[in-house]
C-alpha cells in the first residue's frame, strides 16, 4: 500500500515533467553543434566505407587476382565476378567484375577479404543515380574511382595498416 501510495503522488506531483524540464533548460544555453553540410564538412575515419573502388598496383596493373573471395563472402550477393580465360596461371585477371551497389549494405566484407587490398570502398559518399543502371558499377567505373581516389585510397589504408 506504501509504494502504491507513493507512486500516486509522484504522478501528481509531476516528478518525470520536472526532470525533462532540467534536461532542457541544462541545454538550452549550450552553443549549437550543427554543421553547415555544403559549406562545412566533418571528418571521415579512415574506416569510413563509401563508394567502391578497384585499386592498381604501382606498375599501373589491376590489383585483382580473380581470387573471388569478396564474391564468396559478399552478405548481399552483390558482387559478380568472371575470370578471364586467356589469363595465365600466375595471375589471373578479372573479365567482369561488376558491383549493384543497390544491393550492397556497405559492411565491409569485401574490403576485408580482399588478400591484396585490390576492392576498397572509398572516401566518396556523395554518389547517387537516378535510374538503376547508374549504381551498376562495372570494371571500368569501379577502376576510374580507384585512379580518382588513389592519394586518399593509399592514406586511409597506410592509417589503418596498423589496426590489420
């Protein structure tokens, strides 16, 4: 009966208002935290996973051994890859690599099991298409973003190599 009773005139007394209350008046004098997008830009981590990109190796060459691993452990089947077949048996290269970034959730896994660091997501998170057919990412477009992102591509993984 005594805890009923409290209660009663907790609820009575409007307790929970009075406490929201000080939450708001305890910010209300704060100074704003809001950024000003076009304008202003917040830092990415080195970690961020934006646009996909294929990356070459200091020869010019495509980093892709065609080992197919980011296909096999891609969660949304977003990746398809075809080997070349008149590629020899030291290094295989890549026919058709294509990503559907409409089908892709940005986790990652990709990146991760890459054993050469050939597939990396980018910087970039200002991408859109407004058909389908534009976030169809085939071998070209995915290589002119790795040549368009190479400086900031090589930054971010030489930040991260020591977390690998």
């Amino acid at each position: 009966m005594g805890l009923d009773l409290k209660n009663l005139l907790r609820s009575f007394a409007l307790m929970e208002l009075a406490q929201g209350m000080a939450v708001t008046l305890k910010h209300m004098f704060k100074p704003y935290i809001t950024v000003q997008y076009p304008e202003e830009r917040t830092p990415l981590s080195p970690r961020f996973r934006g646009e996909h990109a294929l990356r070459r190796d200091e020869n010019g060459e495509e980093r892709c051994v065609a080992c197919k691993l980011c296909e096999a452990v891609c969660p949304a089947q977003a990746i398809y890859i075809e080997i070349d077949p008149q590629s020899s048996s030291e290094k295989r290269l890549t026919r058709v690599y294509d990503i559907d970034e409409t089908k892709c959730i940005f986790c990652g896994f990709c990146q991760e099991a890459c054993p050469v660091d050939a597939i990396v997501m980018g910087p970039n998170f200002e991408f859109f298409g407004s058909r389908r057919s534009d976030l169809y990412y085939d071998k070209q477009r995915l290589l002119a973003n790795g040549e368009r992102f190479s400086s900031v591509l090589n930054a971010c993984i030489a930040a991260d190599a020591k977390y690998r």
